[in-house]
C-alpha cells in the first residue's frame, strides 16, 4: 500500500467512525494523559532524547486539539449553553497552555526549568480537562446541539491539522 492510499484510507476510516465532538475530545484527553505519564517515566530515567519526543507530541497534541476547540467546538457550544464565564475561562486556560507550549517549544530537554514547565503544563491541562469533562460536556449534550455533525466536522478538520 502507498502512502497516499494509506493516507486516503485512514481518512475514510475516520469519517465512517461516528463519534460526537465530545467524545472526539475525551478521546485525545486521554491520549495526551497517558503521554504525559509516559513523560513522567521518561523523567526519572533523564532520558533527555526521548523527553524532547515525547513534547513534541505532546504539543502537537495539544496545539491541534486547542485549535479545534477554539474554532468549532466552543463557538457552538457558547451558542447553545449560555455561560460565558465557563467558555471564558477555558479560553484564558488555553492562552496559558498556549504560552507554556511556546516556552518549552523554545527550551532543551537538558535545560533546568523544562520537566517543571512541562509537570506545570500537565497539571493545567488536566485540571481542564476535568472541568470540560465534568461541566462543559454534560451542558453541551444537555442542549439542542448536534455532537455527531460537529464530530464528523472537528475529526475532517483535525486530519488536515495533524497533516499539517
């Protein structure tokens, strides 16, 4: 198989799986925990290589799956659930993620603030995960929202991001 039938297939794959946006979303929370643990390990072992690969996925984890939020998933859900304090302070959440990424994005795994600016960037985001999971979902499933159609939209969006 070539890549590009290889590529065209998992495309097609994707597509066919029904998954609502918020499952979509739960699903790469936990993909970017269980990485974070993995980093974690990755510390005690001062395995600087594998630490840099490891962020490195995790940014590109969270950079795409920030941007999906940021421009799909919380407009729609800021239309249907009225509680702009909850959607503003996901916002504010994701600008500190965001600055964090940057700061160990431009950082060597050898230097001496990186584990404590990644421990600290995986303790925001799983703090956010837990009030999107606990607070924002349910209130997003609670309204009149179409979480397939927005799935099927933030997981054809999300392949061209990560191809990216």
């Amino acid at each position: 198989m070539t890549a590009t039938q290889s590529a065209t297939t998992r495309k097609t794959t994707t597509l066919k799986v029904k998954k609502d946006a918020s499952k979509l979303l739960t699903d790469d929370h936990n993909k970017v925990k269980k990485i974070f643990k993995e980093f974690e390990e990755l510390s005690k072992k001062s395995d600087a290589k594998g630490k840099e690969e490891l962020v490195a996925q995790i940014c590109k984890e969270l950079t795409v799956h920030a941007q999906l939020e940021e421009e799909i998933f919380y407009p729609a859900v800021r239309a249907a659930i009225n509680d702009d304090d909850l959607m503003n302070e996901a916002m504010v959440e994701h600008a500190e993620a965001k600055d964090l990424i940057a700061q160990i994005q431009s950082m060597a795994a050898s230097d001496s603030m990186y584990d404590a600016k990644v421990t600290v960037l995986s303790e925001n985001i799983i703090h956010h995960v837990e009030e999107e999971e606990t607070e924002m979902f349910p209130k997003a499933k609670k309204s009149d929202m179409d979480l397939e159609k927005l799935g099927l939209e933030m997981a054809k969006r999300k392949e061209a991001l990560m191809e990216d």
